[in-house]
C-alpha cells in the first residue's frame, strides 16, 4: 500500500513517472534480493493501477562493489526480465522502441568500478549482442564532470569513450550550486557545453 500510495500521489500532482534505485550491495544475499524484487513488483503493479511511468536504475556505487558487480547486475538483469517480465509492462519507459535502463555509478571517482574494458563489454551487450529482449536504451548516471573527466570523474582517457557510447547520460548535478545565480553560471560552465557535446554526437 504504501508503494501505491505514493503512485497515488505522483497521478494527484501530475508527475509522469519514476526511475526505481535498485541498489546493487547486497543483491547477492537471497533475502535481500528477494525483497527489493519485490519493491519492484509493487512499483510495477502501482504504475499500472495509476497510469505513471517507470523503469529501473541500478547502483553500482556501494561502498563494498567492485568490477565483479557488473557480472551481477547483467545476471540480476536477465533475471527480472525472464522472471518477473518487468519490461513487457505497459507502463515500463521506452526510447527508440527499447526499455530504458539506468546504470548510476559510472565513472564516478568515488566508485570502486574501474575496469574500462569490463564496462565496454556491459554496454555492447546491453546495445548489440544481447538476446533482443535484453536489449535497453542505455542512460548512464555519471558524474557531474564527466566530459572533461575532472574533480568527481575518473580521469584516464578510456572513460572518454565508455561516456560517448551510452545512448543516455544524466549526470550527478546536486548539490553544485547554491543560489539561483550559481545555478546560471553552474548552467552556462557546464550544462550548456554538455548539451553542445551530446548533440555532436
């Protein structure tokens, strides 16, 4: 109930949907797994009983994960795909045609993901070489200077090229600003030239 409830609200004041966090720590512990699938399922049946939008966001960015989560998060994938057919709903957000899905945690500094070849190979599969009803339209959660690969990105030039892959990029802006008008210069330094990047692409 309090899942629907909060759909309730969202169909009140006009808000279309959400992405629902699926943190990855933990997700190998049955117990845990199970009841974060069934968070999902709720999310799922909500968005349908009220009409809203939805669609999963992994977190890679605990504090315990390595370059192993991303094997995890494929296999978790694949799972609730086959398992709990969360992209045949109605109300699952799609781009082009595919599920939209959400990885949070690229190439943040603070993130113990470092393998670039590893994470080359995840965004393939999930664009070309999966089965067709794997395949999403990738969105990254990166950080905030993820184009210039400075302050909170890593900084080694191969994570130029795991950012211009993902078909989607929704960097980490909070807390960047404090005023409106910070917010016009955070906006005309680093929005703006990041919108300019993405449409070159």
């Amino acid at each position: 109930r309090v899942v629907l409830k909060h759909f309730e609200w969202m169909e009140t004041y006009g808000i279309t949907g959400v992405f629902h966090m699926r943190f990855m720590e933990s997700l190998h512990i049955d117990n845990n797994r199970n009841w974060k699938t069934i968070v999902l399922q709720n999310v799922k049946s909500a968005a349908e009983a009220t009409g809203r939008a939805f669609a999963v966001s992994y977190n890679i960015a605990g504090k315990t994960l390595d370059d192993d989560v991303l094997d995890d998060l494929k296999a978790d994938w694949i799972k609730i795909v086959d398992e709990e057919h969360i992209t045949e709903s109605d109300r699952y957000i799609r781009q082009d045609g595919k599920p939209v899905l959400r990885i949070f945690g690229i190439g943040f500094k603070s993130v113990n993901v470092d393998d670039t070849v590893k994470m080359a190979e995840l965004i393939d599969w999930f664009q070309n070489t999966a089965d067709e009803k794997y395949r999403v339209f990738l969105v990254g959660g990166v950080p905030s200077s993820w184009r210039e690969r400075i302050n909170d990105s890593k900084e080694a030039p191969e994570w130029e090229g795991i950012y211009d892959s993902l078909d989607g990029i929704h960097p980490w802006h909070v807390g960047r600003w404090t005023s409106i008008g910070n917010f016009d210069n955070y906006f005309n330094s680093k929005i703006s030239p990041d919108v300019e990047h993405c449409r070159q692409k």
